[in-house]
C-alpha cells in the first residue's frame, strides 16, 4: 500500500499488530494527539478500499 507521507506509514506500520493509546502514538511520532486522531481518519479513508479500518476510542486506537 502506498502512503502520501512517512508518518501514515509509520502510523500503520505501529497499529498493524497491536492496540496502542493516542498518548502513546503520539509519543513515538513525535506529534500530538490531534494529529495522531487526523492521521488515524486519513488512513481510514485509504483502507476502506480494502474493507479495512482502524477504530480510534477515548482510550486507544484498535486495528
């Protein structure tokens, strides 16, 4: 799959495998929870060609 940016790809990359809180992504991107949250609708937009989602709660961000 191809991203428009290195973040979503890191972004996917990070949430492929595991459920990890906004707090924590943000974290290791180096980005606040904002753009975590913005980044998470962005790659949606793009799985959902695929059938695919990531789902974004209060708590942490599930794939």
């Amino acid at each position: 799959m191809r991203f428009p940016n290195q973040r979503l790809a890191q972004l996917f990359t990070l949430l492929r495998n595991e459920t990890l809180p906004q707090d924590e992504l943000a974290q290791r991107l180096s980005v606040s929870t904002r753009t975590v949250r913005a980044d998470i609708t962005a790659l949606n937009t793009l799985l959902a060609q695929y059938g695919a989602q990531f789902i974004l709660t209060a708590a942490a961000v599930i794939s």
